[in-house]
C-alpha cells in the first residue's frame, strides 16, 4: 500500500518554500511512490516551480507566522491578537485537524513551521516532523511576551512543537534551546539554479563586461522607488517590478525559476533571509543586505554568509536611494569565500525515510 505524505509549508515569505522543496524531492527521487499532499497558502505556479513530482494542492494556510507592515518591519501588535484569537479555541482547532489527518489517513507530516499539524498528528498517533531554521514559539515569545495572555498562548505553541516526533534544524538556524531532545541539526538547504547569464545577456542586449544585479525582498512587499535610482556604470538591474528605464527588468518577464536568476547574477540586494542567503553563497553570489532590525533570526544568518559570500550590510534609506555603488564596489574588493556544501536536504530525508520504512 502507497504511503501519504502531508506536506505543510507555511506562506510567511518563500523561504518555508525553498528550504522543503528540495527534502520532498530528496524523498521522492528514492521513494517515488509516495502520495504527496502539499498544503500551502504559496502560490501553486510558485511550488510547482520548486517541487519536481506530482502532488494534490490544498491551497490554505494552518499558519500565519509574524504579522509584517512589510518585508521588515514586524507588526507586534497585530501578532499577538492574531494568535490570541487562533488560540482562543485551541483544543477544538486541534481536535478538528486530528480528526482530519486520521480521516486522510495521512502515515507523517512534515511541516515548515506550522505547529498546529503537528499538535494534531500527536494527538492522531502519526508521526510529525518540524523543519526550519526557526520556529514561531521563539519569534512569538520576542515579540509579543508582555501582551495579555501571552504567557498562556506562548506556552500552548511551545508544547505543539515539543509534541513532533522531531524538529530538524537547518543549518543556519536560531538556537531553538527550548526543543529540548526532538531536536537535530541538518545542514544547509539549497537548491542551487543553472548559470544561465549568457542568455540573459544576450536576451537584454546586454554590453561586454555588463554587470547583473539582482533585487528582491522575498515573497513580501517592499516599496523600493527603484526610478528615482542613479544609474549605475556597467550594471544591469533584476528587479521584481517593471520600470521605464532601459537599464533595469522585470525579473518575472524572463520567465526564468528564482534559482536561475540568483545563480545568473553578479550581486544580489536582498533583506535577510535563509532562502535567498543560503542559495546565494550555494551559487558564489555576492550579497548586499538592508537590516531587518531585532528580527531574532538575523544575526545567525549574516555570521553565517559572512562565513561563505562577499557580503555587506547596506543601509534602508540608501538602499531606497539607490546610493550602493560605494557598496558594490566593496564587495568586488572582497576575498572570494567557499562555498557551502547543500547536505540538509539529503539529510533530511533519509530521517523521513526512516519514519515510512
């Protein structure tokens, strides 16, 4: 009898995306006949792009992670009465999602990083899995402690992640010191893109010794007024949004995969985040990066790229400016770094393996 897998990915941003597309496909490319249930407010055309088999979309989310103003900035508040009114019937909300992983006789779960499947498959006798370089617990309790009822919300969370069969930690990752024995390190996850530079230099008419910059603050909005920027000597601009200028593109109209672009081009702008950091320094990529202020995950994702790209961190309103030339510059100064071996995924799925088996 084929096994059912449910995949649960959250849709705070596309890095949940790009850290599990690549485990699914580990695990399919020697279990191939798995009955994959993807679960996901991602766009489809988004994990379809990333996840190499076949799967059936349930097209919601179980999860809201942190509530953002935008890709930066963190909106407390809304957080914590967001998770507030999701924990108010917590012990239904649980039971009703037991009730529907036994009813699809699902045999695990793997979620990055909603903890109510997991909560629920406990309680179902299923095996479940985190994975993540963070979990909402600790980003909860950072922002949003000192809110009534926090201590009761936040120790609910905690107990849904404690309940998992494991929690795999890719490397880079925040502590996670209250997981406690479920824990285990995996390594870095990276699906790295195809150098298709050539083509895109010749698809945009692009000059001999051209360079290509690549912009973009993941799968949240961002305003950047990117047409009041210099122009920039010998560069050529990726950028998530079309522009009247003839030295900057529409990323989306190459019809190109993420992984591709990243992979294609010389630097790379970007807010702080495991997806694009780790397939950057993956690709030898170079990276500037604006702050995400006191978000709890940040300062082990930049010691680690410290460790394995040319980066530098970029100011918010120079970038917002376009005044990074100076910044570019440092960057090409800098000694080449090595790059990280991809072992999380494989890692990762020889654990599941073992679950099915």
């Amino acid at each position: 009898m084929k096994k059912r897998v449910l995949i649960d990915i959250s849709s705070h941003g596309f890095g949940h995306v790009s850290q599990t597309a690549p485990v699914i496909n580990a695990l399919l490319g020697s279990f191939p006949d798995l009955e994959l249930t993807v679960r996901s407010g991602v766009p489809e055309r988004l994990l379809q792009s990333r996840i190499g088999y076949s799967f059936e979309l349930v097209p919601e989310s179980s999860d809201f992670g942190i509530r953002m103003k935008n890709a930066i900035d963190v909106d407390a508040a809304a957080t914590a009465a967001s998770y507030a009114a999701f924990h108010a019937d917590w012990e239904s909300r649980v039971a009703s999602e037991s009730a529907w992983l036994k009813a699809a006789s699902f045999d695990l779960v793997l979620a990055n990083v909603s903890y109510l499947p997991l909560k629920a498959a406990s309680l179902a006798g299923i095996p479940a899995v985190a994975l993540c370089s963070l979990n909402w617990a600790d980003l909860y309790r950072h922002y949003c402690l000192g809110f009534p009822g926090s201590e009761a919300v936040h120790r609910e969370i905690l107990e849904a992640y404690s309940s998992a069969t494991a929690f795999l930690k890719i490397e880079p990752s925040m502590p996670m010191t209250d997981l406690g024995g479920i824990a285990r390190q995996v390594g870095p996850i990276a699906e790295v893109g195809r150098n298709r530079a050539a083509q895109i230099r010749d698809r945009l008419g692009l000059k001999p010794g051209e360079r290509i910059g690549l912009v973009s603050m993941g799968g949240m909005p961002y305003s950047i007024p990117f047409g009041k920027w210099p122009r920039f000597k010998a560069m050529h601009w990726l950028v998530p949004e079309r522009v009247a200028r003839p030295d900057m593109t529409c990323f989306e109209s190459l019809c190109m995969p993420f992984g591709d672009l990243i992979a294609s081009c010389d630097a790379m702008v970007m807010k702080p985040g495991y997806g694009s950091f780790v397939e950057a320094a993956a690709s030898g990529v170079s990276v500037l990066y604006v702050s995400r202020g006191d978000w709890p995950e940040q300062p082990f994702l930049v010691d680690w790229l410290k460790s394995h790209a040319r980066c530098l961190e970029v100011g918010r309103e120079l970038l917002e400016k376009g005044e990074i030339a100076g910044a570019l510059d440092g960057l090409v100064a800098m000694p080449e770094k090595s790059k990280p071996a991809a072992t999380g995924a494989a890692q990762a799925a020889d654990f599941l393996k073992s679950l099915l088996t």
